[in-house]
C-alpha cells in the first residue's frame, strides 16, 4: 500500500488536471503502468529481504535472475573473494568465469542515491522524497510513482523518460512539461491533453506535430470559450470511465481502428 505523502499527492495532481480527486493510488496502478517499464520484487538470499529489481528494458533486456539477489545496503558483506592469486595461475577465460567469478556474482536491487526519504518499491531512486513503484528516479525529484527514468520532476504518475517536468499523468519522452495528460514527444508546454510532439504550446487537446499553439483543438487556435467547452466535455468522458471502472482508453497511443 502506498505512503500517506503520495496518495495526498496523486490527488491534488488528479484534480489539477482532471477536475476531479481521485483516491487510492494502487487501485489505478494498472492503468498507471501499462506503457511505463516498472521494477519487480525478489527476495534477498542474504536475509530474505524484500528487494526491487529493475525492468529488463533497463538492462538491454536482460532479465536479472532472483537466484543471486541482494540489497544494496548487503554489499559489504559479499564483497570480499574467497580466491587468491594463485587460483588464476594457468586459467581460461572461460575457467575464470565459471569457477572465480559466477560464484561471487550477485544483484544488487534497492539502489538508492544521494539523500532521500520515503522510497518503497524503487529498483533505483534517490535525491528526492515520495517515491513509490518506479526505476531511475533520480535527482531534485519528488512525488513521484508508477514511473520510469523520470529525473528532476515533480508530481508525475504513470510517466516514462521525462525531465524537468511537474504536475503530469502519463507523460512520455517529454521535457520541461506541465499540467499534461496522455502527451508524447512534447517540450516546453503546459496544459496539453492527448497531444504528440507539440512545443511551446499552452492549452491543447488533440494536436500533434505542432508549435507554438495556444487554445487549441486538433492544431486549430479556437480560443479560450470554445477550448473550454471541449475540455469540459473530455474531462467529464476521462473522469467517468476512471471513477468507474480505475482505467480509461484515453491513450496516445492507441489507435482506434476506423470502419
């Protein structure tokens, strides 16, 4: 179960961008994670510990195996050789990595960085506070869950490879972003909802491959009243299918297929 300090956060991020709270992080974490590559949990052979592993799309797809898993705090109590020199004196490479090295190998989960407090379910975190379920959140960094390499960021959920960004929900491959909603490729924007390599903009719905935009629906400036009553309108569709069944189909990614 998430931390009182990032379930306060979720919801004031909730009703900045969707109108409405919503509660209960790890009901919505499905709907959260479903494009964010998150970590897993082992145990640690050392002391039975719970430990968080990184995904694999982290490590060159590489699947860590759970057979040699250790904390990062554990490390000083494997890292001494139990070989010496004389074991190397006439040995293959090949010898080397079966008898010397495989031996000793372990994984270190729970990586944690520089100064930080309240960190559960992160394979690697640190230099922030209220980190929940994620990998590489790192750096000036708080509020933040259900993410992947999300650095110097703000109150972010359901995010992947954003940088200097705040107050978002599934955000992906953006940078210095706020207030944004299912976006993707997006720079230098606020307020933007299911739009796609978009910069400088301020409140959009539905653009893609678009500058400098400003009250926008589908790339055309249609001003302040009308922009209003679109938003409405998708914010109330969003909140709906969300309060009743913790998911919506409201995805940048997802093409619906035409008749």
């Amino acid at each position: 179960m998430a931390f009182p300090e990032i379930e306060n956060e979720f919801r004031t991020t909730t009703r900045l961008l969707l109108g409405t709270e919503l509660k209960g992080i790890d009901d919505y974490g499905e709907w959260l994670g479903r494009r964010v590559p998150l970590p897993f949990p082992s145990k640690s052979i050392l002391s039975g510990k719970e430990v968080w592993l990184p995904p694999s799309l982290s490590f060159r797809n590489t699947h860590f195996t759970t057979k040699r898993v250790i904390s990062m705090e554990e490390m000083g109590n494997v890292n001494t050789s139990p070989f010496s020199p004389d074991d190397l004196k006439g040995a293959t490479i090949d010898s080397i990595v079966q008898k010397l090295i495989k031996p000793i190998v372990y994984v270190a989960g729970n990586f944690r960085y520089q100064e930080h407090k309240n960190v559960e379910k992160c394979s690697g975190a640190g230099g922030g506070l209220n980190l929940y379920y994620g990998e590489d959140l790192y750096l000036s960094i708080k509020n933040v869950a259900y993410s992947n390499y999300t650095l110097y960021c703000e109150n972010m959920f359901g995010c992947h490879a954003v940088l200097h960004s705040k107050f978002c929900i599934h955000a992906y491959n953006s940078t210095n972003i706020t207030r944004c909603f299912e976006v993707d490729g997006c720079a230098n924007s606020s307020d933007l909802y299911l739009c796609h390599n978009c910069e400088g903009m301020s409140n959009a719905i539905l653009c893609f491959n678009a500058k400098n935009l400003r009250y926008a629906v589908g790339n055309v400036e249609v001003g302040p009243d009308e922009f209003a009553r679109v938003k409405k309108i998708l914010l109330e569709c969003i909140v709906t299918a969300l309060s009743s069944g913790k998911t919506s189909d409201f995805d940048i990614y997802t093409q619906k297929p035409t008749a």
